[in-house]
C-alpha cells in the first residue's frame, strides 16, 4: 500500500479496511487437553500460517487505524492478546503469592479470558 494513499483516509474509514484478525481470535478451548508436543507443533504450524496470511496491508492499515490509541476501539481490540513489555516485567519479578495470584488474573484478563478452570 502507497502511504499517499492514506493520507485522506480517516480513521472511520480505516477501521472498516482489511485487518489482521485480533490475537484473541486464535484461542481454542479444545487445545488445552493437548500434550506438551501436540501444542507445539500446532502453536508452530498456527505461526506459519499467520506469516503467509498477513499482508503488508494489514499491518500499515492496523498502525493507521490505532494511532490514536485509547480513542480507538480497534487498538482496544488488537491491543488484548499482547503482553506489554509491563507485564513482562511484573512476570519476571512477582515474588509473593498474593501478587502472583493477582498477576494470574490480570494477565487472563489481557489474554481476554474470563476465567481459567
């Protein structure tokens, strides 16, 4: 895509363009109850895929669109499913029960599940 081409577009017009599908789109239920090597090769064969579908498009469109950030509800939507290099940090550092506790359930929250049975 020309970045000229974008540079009339508003946002509304961006957020009905061609994006990726969210993160969140990839959970599956059924793969919890696969073994530690069946959800590797799945998770290997899902990257592969994603590598050959996402286009070029899709990423300029998706920057465009989420610029504004807070005030776009397509960065609401892309935005869960990613762990911030925030999270990372509080991962790599927790170091009382309560806190992981707390941890867990933020991050189920990023991960945009509800709840972990």
């Amino acid at each position: 895509m020309d970045c000229s081409d974008t540079g009339s577009a508003s946002e509304s017009d961006m957020e009905t363009g061609d994006l990726p599908a969210p993160l969140v789109a990839l959970y599956d239920a059924d793969l919890r109850c696969l073994c530690q090597n069946e959800l590797q090769e799945r998770s290997e064969e899902t990257f592969e895929r994603l590598g050959k579908e996402l286009t070029n498009e899709q990423c300029v469109n998706l920057e465009l669109t989420t610029k504004k950030q807070a005030h776009s509800q397509a960065w609401h939507t892309h935005r869960t499913g990613r762990i911030t290099s925030t999270t990372l940090h509080r991962v790599c550092t927790v170091v009382t029960e309560n806190a992981k506790t707390n941890l867990v359930k933020q991050t189920n929250h990023i991960l945009g599940h509800r709840r972990m049975e």
